[in-house]
C-alpha cells in the first residue's frame, strides 16, 4: 500500500460539466478542477454519483478524467470512479485511468440485477486487474447500489492487495467502525455526518456537498483535529441545514449547486442531465437562499 497521506483531508465529489447544448465540456472541466485547486481541498473525486457518471459514455468519462488530470498535473490526489454496470466498460475505464497515473480507483457493485456476492467480488476484482499498479476503493453506497458491502464480502476483497479500503456512504456511522480494521482506510461518505465519521475512524471526506462549500468542510475537519468538538458539531448542523435547503427545490440537488457555484463566482457546470430535474423558475429562491446560508456560515466560522 502506498502512503495513505494523500488520503487524508477532504475531497469533493467532481460535478459534470456541460455546455449549453447538454455535451461534456473540457472547458468547464478544467475550470471547475482549477477552482477546487484554489480552495486548499485535498483532492477530487472524479466520475462518482457527483458526476453523473451513470449518465454519461465511456468517453464521456475518458474526456473528464484527462481534462482533470491535465489540469491538476499532480497538485491535488484524484480518484477515479470507473464502475459501469458491466465489467468490460468498467476496466477500460480502470486502465485508462491507470494510464493517467491517478493515485486510486473505486468502484460502486453492479446494479439492477442482484448477483451473488462471489459475482460483485469478481466484477470488482476484474475491474482491478484491469489497473494492476493503482489503489483499489470499494464504493458502499447501498441506498442508490441496491446491495450493501457485508463483512464477508470485504474480507473477499481484501485478499486483493490493491483494495486498500472503503469510500462508505451508507448512512450508519456504525459502518465505518466496521470497515475500518488495522492496515485499512475508510472515506465518509454522507456529507451530513463528517464530523461523525471522522470520529468513528474516517480518514477523511469525499462529498457531493463540499464543492459548493469547501471552507466549511476544511474547517470541520480543522475542529475534529484540534478537538475543538462543539465548534465543529455547530459547523457541521448548519452544513446539515444547508444541504436540506438545497434539496428542498423541484430541481436536482445538483442542479442547484451548480448554480450556486455561479452565484459566488466559480465556475458554470451548466445544467444536470436528464432524466435528472434540471431547475425550475420558482428554483432560484432555494438558490438564493442557500448561497446567502453558506456565506453566512463562512463569514461566522472560517
């Protein structure tokens, strides 16, 4: 296993980038990587549930991932989500991003049909074979996946030596502590409970959320550090706060981030692909309101 350093921190979840015809946009791609890269944040995490990866091609995610890593070029850890729902696309996106030099892979199992779980273990397996000299992370994420990660399936797949542990975002903090043995890492998932899972043994956060507000995150993790606990359980409500407002719009969640992100002067990622809700008109009130929360909240804590 590599220096689990490069692990250690918050990475936000890469947000798909289009262009105003609905088409990937290198363009938006990198300007989004650079704007992240000014943030101080840990790393990405490219081509997860954030980037709509079910909804895009192979080359749709081949085009993210090198625009990225171009733009990156090594200042910022990247792990490349590759799972597709069938083995052959996924290891060729495993190799492509092996090729890239990207310092780990996850994959989510396969979804739709319910395999047995010596077939997730081969899928996962094969997609890792594809990549023989990256990290392997296992992507939990039961309640969108269809199939949770048991105890017995994880001691499977550490028989590989390139798993080197777990992104979990099922909701039990639980989880983690279970995951997280000796000699392996776990990434908390759920955006509403880093400070939680920090707790229970996370060796940092990968979120969906935490684009749109890095400096909150950053500063959560800065409290769990100093032990400053009340004043990170207060930042972490009000991230809690913050997210419930953004997903009360008829939009997708994303959708209203990436609006956001225009609001405080970041980059345009454009709308979300259908059949993901792009916003409506009576929208911009959540977005409104949800910028003015998170600057409020920055403005008070960091």
């Amino acid at each position: 296993m590599n220096d689990i350093s490069k692990f250690q921190g918050v990475i936000p979840a890469f947000y798909a980038c289009y262009d105003k015809d609905g088409a990937v946009s290198a363009e938006g791609v990198r300007a989004l990587a650079r704007y992240l890269l000014g943030k101080g944040v840990k790393g990405l995490y490219v081509g997860g549930s954030s980037g709509e990866c079910i909804y895009q091609s192979v080359a749709e995610r081949k085009l993210v991932l090198e625009n990225v890593m171009a733009e990156v070029k090594g200042k910022l850890t990247v792990i490349a989500h590759v799972a597709c729902n069938n083995t052959a696309d996924s290891c060729e996106l495993a190799a492509h991003a092996e090729s890239l030099g990207v310092d780990a892979i996850a994959a989510i199992p396969p979804i739709y049909f319910h395999l047995p779980e010596k077939s997730i273990a081969k899928y996962w397996n094969d997609i890792s074979a594809a990549a023989p000299n990256t990290d392997f992370i296992i992507y939990n994420i039961p309640q969108l996946a269809g199939v949770a990660l048991t105890l017995p399936l994880y001691d499977e797949m550490k028989k590989n030596p390139r798993v080197i542990g777990v992104k979990n975002s099922s909701m039990p903090v639980q989880d983690i502590q279970m995951f997280h043995d000796e000699g392996a890492i776990v990434f908390n998932g759920p955006d509403e409970q880093l400070l939680s899972g920090l707790a229970a043994g996370a060796i940092g956060g990968i979120g969906g959320t935490y684009g749109a507000m890095p400096e909150l995150y950053l500063k959560i993790r800065e409290c769990f550090l100093a032990g400053e606990m009340e004043k990170g359980r207060e930042i972490q409500n009000e991230c809690c706060r913050i997210i419930y407002k953004m997903c009360s719009a008829h939009g997708n969640m994303y959708a209203v981030i990436k609006a956001i992100l225009v609001k405080q002067g970041g980059p345009d990622c454009g709308s979300v692909r259908l059949p993901l809700a792009p916003l409506t008109a009576d929208d911009q009130a959540v977005v409104d309101e949800s910028a003015a929360m998170i600057a409020a909240a920055i403005a008070k804590y960091c």
